[in-house]
C-alpha cells in the first residue's frame, strides 16, 4: 500500500465520527466537500462550526504526519517531503474547489483525499 493511500485510511477512519453541524447528506459515510464548505461558510459566526472544522482539518494534519512518519520509519515510504506539510481555510476551500470544480458534485465528493493530495502536493511529497 502507497504512503497516500496509509494516509487516507487512517484519515477516513478517524474523520468518519465527527459530526458537523450541515444540511449536507451524507451518504457514504465520508465527509463531503459540501460539508467542509459549509461549515468554512459558518466558522465565522458559529463557534461550534468553527471548532469542528478546526478539529477536522487538525486531525487530517496531524493523521497525515503521524503516518508519514510511521510508513517512512517502516521504510513503506520517502525520506520525506521537500518541505512542510501545512493546511490553512483559504488553502483548503482553494484545494477543494480546484479539485471539484463543479459545485454541483460536492454533495457527494469526499473532501478528505482532496484536501491530503494538496497538502503532501504542496509539501513535495509525491
């Protein structure tokens, strides 16, 4: 299994339990672009919005590092990245719109495998 892909199970398993507060269906048990979006829209004037999506995107942050390290300890993995690994909201909701730009499908496309291939992207980690 690639690095990316340990990064994504453990993201997808950890990021399934959290709830956020959306109109956004979630039929897949994935936490859509919608969702994020939303939530991104309301962390302004909202404080529960803001402090889930403030643990969401901490722990895709903090998982895709834990498992970097892990899968390059285990030599599963590079070295390393050419540089750091970082997440911002305006990163994330730009990586997100770059990566679906068709509004129309964010109901349904997973947030989290976007938001990690920008993040190890921008981090020279391919």
């Amino acid at each position: 299994m690639t690095c990316k892909r340990h990064i994504l199970v453990a993201a997808a398993l950890m990021l399934t339990t959290l709830p956020l507060p959306i109109q956004a269906q979630q039929s897949s048990g994935k936490i859509t672009i919608a969702q994020v979006m939303d939530a991104m829209d309301n962390a302004p004037r909202h404080d529960h919005a803001r402090q889930v999506l403030t643990a969401y995107l901490s722990g895709i942050g903090e998982t895709a590092g834990a498992v970097l390290r892990q899968a390059r300890d285990s030599g599963l993995a590079p070295l390393g990245c050419d540089g750091s690994m970082s997440l911002s909201w305006d990163g994330v909701a730009s990586a997100l719109r770059s990566g679906a730009p068709d509004a129309s499908q964010w109901q349904t496309t997973p947030a989290t495998p976007i938001i990690i291939a920008d993040m190890l992207a921008r981090a020279g980690c391919d």
